[in-house]
C-alpha cells in the first residue's frame, strides 16, 4: 500500500490564531443518513475542521488518504466534498461535539454523554458498523477499558456492530499512514461480508 497520496487541489485556507481560537466551541453538522455502512466517528472537531465547517480538515490530518487508500473511496477526497460519503454507504459524526485544539482537553464528562447521545444516533439511523476513530477516547466514553483496535465483539448497540480505528491525527505517531490505511482496509473488508 501507497505512503503517498497526492491531494486534489482545493483552494489554500490558511487562518490566523485568533481565527482558530475563535472556533473553540463550534459545532459540526453530521454527515449521516439512515442505513450507512459505517457511520466513522471522531473524537471531537479540531479548531480547524470546526473554522472550515467540514470534518478532519486540518491539513496534515490523515483521515481522508486513509479513506482512499483502504478503498473506502474511489479518489481522494477533500474534506470540502465529505457530502459525497453517503452515496458510499459512510457518514461521520463526532463523540463530543465541543471544538477544541486537541482531544485531551475534553472531560470525561463530556466523553459520557457524547456516548449517550451517539447511542440514540445509532439507534434513530442504524448504520451496519460504527467506527470510533480513538480507543482511548473509546474506553472513556463507553467504559471499557479493555477496548483496543479492531472489531468489538463484547460491545455492539445492536444491531450496529462496533469497530475501533485508530486516531488519523497527525498527533498520534504510532500510526503511520500505511498503518491507518491497513485499519481502514480491515473494516472494509469486513463490511464486504454479507451480514
């Protein structure tokens, strides 16, 4: 599997600081629809993404080459075109849904009821799999410590079946992209399998 992956031109945002600080709080509209395949689950919007208005929109981020290169998509997307997911069986959301400069300044608490209300999405739209984009923040908000990367078979919000991905952060250095990709490839092929 490719490193590498040439993004699609899109116009260059940049923001000052005080720009990025001033999304702190904002919230992001969920891509979802019933009956996904997978409905991919953040931890929380980044300052950027929440500027931007589109999930995993920080450059640098490695959601959207992962996506590509497990073959979830058919090209590399931008973050601006994440509209087009469902019509690939995908949809996000996040956990918690506070804007913040990185994950870790959430609360537990916050955590929690992010796994309350992230229940009832599930429910209303029943996606085939959730994939939580964080084991640790996982464990956290759900409460089971023992959670680690891949399928869960103990934790399911019926009949939705739950799959751990890794974090496509650039802040989390045990994975490179092949790795992330790797993940992501597992999952789809799990979706593959006739229910």
């Amino acid at each position: 599997m490719p490193s590498r992956v040439n993004r699609p031109a899109a116009p260059r945002v940049r923001f000052t600081r005080e720009e990025l600080l001033a999304a702190a709080g904002r919230l992001l509209p969920d891509v979802i629809a019933p009956g996904l395949d997978v409905l991919l689950c953040g931890i929380n919007p980044g300052l950027w993404s929440a500027a931007t208005g589109h999930h995993f929109a920080r450059p640098g981020n490695r959601f959207w080459p992962a996506l590509h290169l497990s073959g979830f998509t058919p090209r590399l997307l931008r973050p601006d075109e994440q509209a087009l997911l469902p019509g690939w069986g995908l949809g996000i959301t996040n956990l918690a849904a506070r804007a913040t400069a990185r994950a870790d300044e959430l609360t537990r608490e916050e955590l929690t009821e992010g796994a309350a209300i992230l229940r009832a999405k599930v429910a209303e739209h029943a996606p085939r799999w959730l994939a939580v984009l964080g084991v640790t923040a996982f464990r956290t908000a759900f409460g089971l410590q023992a959670a680690k990367v891949g399928p869960q078979d103990l934790a399911t919000l019926s009949p939705t079946r739950i799959w751990i991905l890794p974090n496509p952060s650039g802040l989390n250095a045990h994975y490179q992209l092949d790795r992330l990709a790797e993940e992501f490839a597992r999952l789809r092929e799990a979706i593959e399998v006739p229910a």
